[in-house]
C-alpha cells in the first residue's frame, strides 16, 4: 500500500550545473542544488565527471524518487529532495 504522505514528484528538470526544478503533484515547484550532496557522496561521482550524465534524470518508484542513467544506484527519494529544497529556500521576509 502506497503511504499518501510522501512527497511524490511529478516532473523534473535538470539545469545547470548541478541544480534540478521540481514540480511535485501537488503542483509545488522546488529547485535544488545537489552540488554539496553530489561532492559527499561518491556514487553519483560519475555525474560530476560527465554532466551529460544528470541531465539523464528520470522520476520512478511510483513518483517517490528520481534515478540518473538509468542506474539503480544512482537513485536519490523523493522525500529527501523535499526537506533539501525547504533548506535551500531564501528566508521569506516579514
């Protein structure tokens, strides 16, 4: 049974350098820098080394992640694009 609480990603964009737009169902739009997670983890090393490579990004597992090339290993969730794009949001002014 799917968990309706998760955040679920409609569709996704790859911009330059490292930075993707993300519409997610709820009609929502992000854009989130992967650079500094990219640098810390060396599974998406190849990424960095060939940009071609990101721009290969793809939305599967019901909308709950998004994958690169096609890899498995190369997978990153849904739900931790969510809580990396609402840390990356400018403060809103008052």
């Amino acid at each position: 049974m799917a968990n309706n609480n998760l955040p679920r990603i409609n569709n996704v964009k790859a911009l330059q350098p490292y930075d993707l737009e993300i519409i997610w169902v709820d009609g929502t739009r992000s854009s989130v820098d992967l650079t500094a997670l990219f640098g810390r983890l060396r599974i998406f090393q190849p990424l960095i080394t060939d940009p071609s490579l990101f721009r290969k990004v793809e939305v599967v597992n019901s909308q709950t992640a998004l994958r690169w090339n096609g890899s498995n290993d190369m997978e990153y969730p849904a739900s931790a694009l969510h809580n990396l794009g609402r840390t990356q949001e400018p403060p809103q002014s008052a």
